[in-house]
C-alpha cells in the first residue's frame, strides 16, 4: 500500500536538521518528537552497556583529541587567510577524519609522563582506536545531519579511510622493529617511575565502580606491579595463570624456619 501524501510531506521535511516547530504541523512535531526519544533510548541502552568498561573513556578522548586538533588547525587556516570560513569540526565526515589520520600517522608516541618519545611514531592500535571512536560518534549523531550527505557515510567504507589502515598496516612490522631498538637504547615509552607506579596502583583501587571492574582492576594492577617487578628470560615466559597474580610467604631457610618472606612462582628461580 503506498504511503499517505501527508506521511510523505512528513518524512520529506526531516531533510533539514534544523527543524523549526513553527513550519511544522501537528503531526510532523509529534513525529519528530517520537523520533528523537527514540535515539536518546538508544544512547541510554549504549551508556547502560559499556558503563563498567573503560570503552567510554577511551572513545573520549580520541573524539576529544579529534576536536581539539581540528579547532587548532582551523584558527591557524584562518589567521593565514582572514577570509577563509572556518570549518566546524561537526558533523564528523570521512574528509576531516582522514586530515585528522594524516596528523596522527606523523605524531610522536607519548611517554608515561606524557612527554613526547622522540624517533617515535603511533602503532596501528592508535590509528585504528581513532576510526572506531570517531565513528561512534558520526553514526551517534547522523540523524542531527541529515541534510549533510557525507555525514551519513560509514567511515571504513570510504576508500580513503581504507587506504590509511592498510598503510599503517604496511608499515607496522617496521615501526615495531624501530621501537624495539630504542627500548634497547633506553628511550622505552613503557618505563614506569616509582611515583608513577603507586599512582597506578592506588587508581586501580579507587577507581572501579562495580564489583565486576574492581576484579578488573585488580588484575590489572596485578599484572602492572609484577611485571615491574620480575625479570624472565624467554624460556620462562609461558601462558600466564590465576596463581601468578599473587605472592606467597615461603620459608626463609638461610634466616631460619620460622622466617620467611614474599615471593612469586616461576618456571625457574
């Protein structure tokens, strides 16, 4: 059966996204108000979902970066050319996004204390993090955009997109090597200080909300503390298990019986 003229007099009027109530009948304003319930359903079910991860937060920050970047490399277009009309980092497009790659595939990986490790250069994991985070955030806001085509483009299916993962790609197995060299001169990015260890440890204990990501969180700081800690050689690396997480007081022979002290099992000691 064919759709009413009036539904599609409706349906034809969302192409703005800017929807003034005032050009609106009666029933596209309560169609339009159904419609955006509906998606703050949907984000509350998303929110309910990834509320005891650390997804959010991740996400966040690479959409915060994104924002922040663009925001910059506008002012610096428009102080060079005061004529220019700066463009807006929303909606996310699959155009800014690979301007924003590009930016990223050229930046330093960052320390532990935050400082920029020079020679260094982002793995394939931070690329990829990126395209995920920001399109979360253009499918989350599609609908405010529908009046703009691009922002209705997934990004992975861009050819653009796809051609900066492939390369990072490419290049990992090299940027892995050049890492690897400069961890053996010292430049290490993962070499923690004492302070910033007890940081970390007291964080894993205070920040967990649920029952579920305090046993994360723990097992978290498990790992961190002990393989700060410990030395293995490559014929002691095995599968990790439960057991391993923990220390146990062992007898102290060379200061008695009754003496003992706190250690961790491993294949060899």
């Amino acid at each position: 059966m064919d759709m009413p003229q009036s539904f599609k007099d409706v349906y034809s009027s969302f192409d703005d996204s800017l929807i003034l109530s005032t050009s609106l009948t009666g029933l596209a304003k309560s169609m339009h108000e159904m419609d955006r319930q509906s998606y703050t359903i949907r984000d509350t079910i998303q929110a309910t979902l990834t509320a005891d991860t650390t997804t959010n937060a991740n996400y966040a920050r690479y959409t915060r970066d994104y924002k922040f970047w663009w925001a910059q490399k506008e002012q610096r277009l428009c102080d060079l050319h005061p004529a220019r009309v700066p463009i807006p980092a929303v909606p996310i497009t699959p155009a800014k996004v690979v301007m924003f790659l590009n930016h990223e595939l050229a930046s330093r990986k960052q320390g532990a204390s935050g400082e920029f490790i020079p020679g260094t250069s982002v793995g394939r994991s931070v690329i990829q993090g990126a395209i995920t985070a920001l399109e979360r955030e253009r499918c989350r806001d599609a609908h405010l955009y529908r009046n703009v085509p691009e922002a209705a483009i997934p990004l992975r299916n861009d050819d653009r997109i796809r051609r900066v993962e492939a390369s990072v790609k490419h290049r990992e197995p090299e940027r892995a090597a050049k890492s690897q060299t400069l961890k053996a001169a010292g430049s290490s990015s993962d070499t923690y200080t004492v302070g910033e260890l007890l940081t970390l440890s007291k964080w894993c204990l205070t920040k967990p909300t649920t029952p579920k990501s305090l046993v994360t969180s723990l097992r978290d700081r498990a790992m961190h503390l002990m393989c700060t800690s410990t030395a293995y050689r490559g014929d002691n690396v095995r599968e990790i298990e439960w057991s391993d997480l923990f220390s146990k007081p062992i007898p102290n022979i060379s200061a008695g019986y009754s003496a003992t002290i706190m250690a961790s099992l491993t294949n060899y000691i």
